[in-house]
C-alpha cells in the first residue's frame, strides 16, 4: 500500500493532461518490467490479435512483439521503425501501418532508443484506429518521474515499468492505469 500511494502521487505530478491522483490506477506486483508487460496483454488481447511496437533493430523491447518473445508468439506483431536519415521513430510509418493492421496495442517504449518519445503523437495514432496505448518507461522511468523526460501519465492508456533501473529502487514491476483499466489490469497481474 505503501508503494503504490508513493507511486500514484509521484507519477501524478508528472501527468501531461487532465489525470489527477483519484484517476490512477497503480499495481506493484509484477516482479519485473516483461512481466508488467506479459498482464497488459493478458489484460486487452486474445492470442492472435495485432500488436505494434518499435522493432527490436531501431531499439525496440523484446516484450513489444518481437520473434523471439512470448509476444511475437502469441500476438500478430507489426512493428514499426526509424528513419534512416535522423534515426527517429517514423510517424508517418506509425500512423500508415496502424491503419493498415488497427493493432490492438499500440507500445510506445524503448530499450535503446536514445531520442524524447512523443507520446502525444502515439496517442492520436491509437485514438484514430481504436487501439489501447501503452508507454513502456522502464528505461526512462526516474526521467520521467524527475521532469526530465516528457511524461506518458494522462496520455497513455497503461504505463509499465520496472521499479530498479533508472527509478533505481528494489527490484520489480509497475503498472500504473486509467482507473477504467483497473480491473483488468489487476486480474491480469
């Protein structure tokens, strides 16, 4: 209980838009940020559903749909790119292919990926094609909870992340929600 109000009004301060402590849904059971990110699914889709996430060779996570991984598997996965003259994501590739499949899920997230995310721009691309939103901060976690990177909190459907990398607490995983989410998301974890 602890953690989750000291997560909910940390991550509140952050919010980019219209969600307040009250609208934040936190769960801190997941031992990590893959399985943080294993409930999301569980919690929105179906086995063979399409999902879209950066690609792992423009420095995407595993756990967005690549091959290798449980969500490449199970999920039809697009992923999307950057571009070859300023390596940044592709919008106009995002919102093209989101058309195209009308993913489920759209990942906005990285693990090696050294530009700001626009998560504004992520949430028009999901909202035209109806898709859940979900920001991925492990890696930029304690950037965004500082100000130094641009917040997802209000923007993004579902944010995951680990609670030890650049947040640099105790090893584990964190979900924080829209309170519409919460339901799902907690019988998912």
């Amino acid at each position: 209980e602890l953690a989750i109000a000291r997560v909910r009004s940390l991550f509140a301060k952050t919010r980019a838009v219209g969600t307040g402590e009250d609208d934040l849904h936190v769960n801190v059971q997941p031992y990590s940020g893959s399985p943080a990110n294993l409930a999301v699914y569980l919690a929105f889709c179906k086995a063979g559903d399409t999902i879209m996430g950066l690609s792992l060779a423009s420095g995407g996570h595993l756990t967005h749909g690549h091959a290798v991984s449980i969500s490449g598997k199970y999920f039809k996965s697009v992923p999307y790119g950057v571009r070859k003259s300023d390596c940044r994501i592709d919008m106009d590739e995002v919102r093209a292919l989101a058309r195209e499949h009308k993913p489920r899920l759209l990942w906005v997230g990285t693990s090696a990926y050294a530009r700001t995310l626009d998560f504004p721009a992520f949430r028009e691309v999901a909202d035209e094609v109806g898709a859940i939103l979900v920001a991925d901060i492990a890696h930029i976690a304690g950037l965004v909870a500082t100000g130094v990177h641009p917040s997802p909190v209000g923007i993004a459907d579902v944010i995951t992340s680990t609670t030890h990398k650049t947040f640099r607490g105790p090893r584990g995983g964190m979900i924080l929600c829209k309170k519409e989410h919460a339901a799902a998301i907690d019988k998912a974890v």
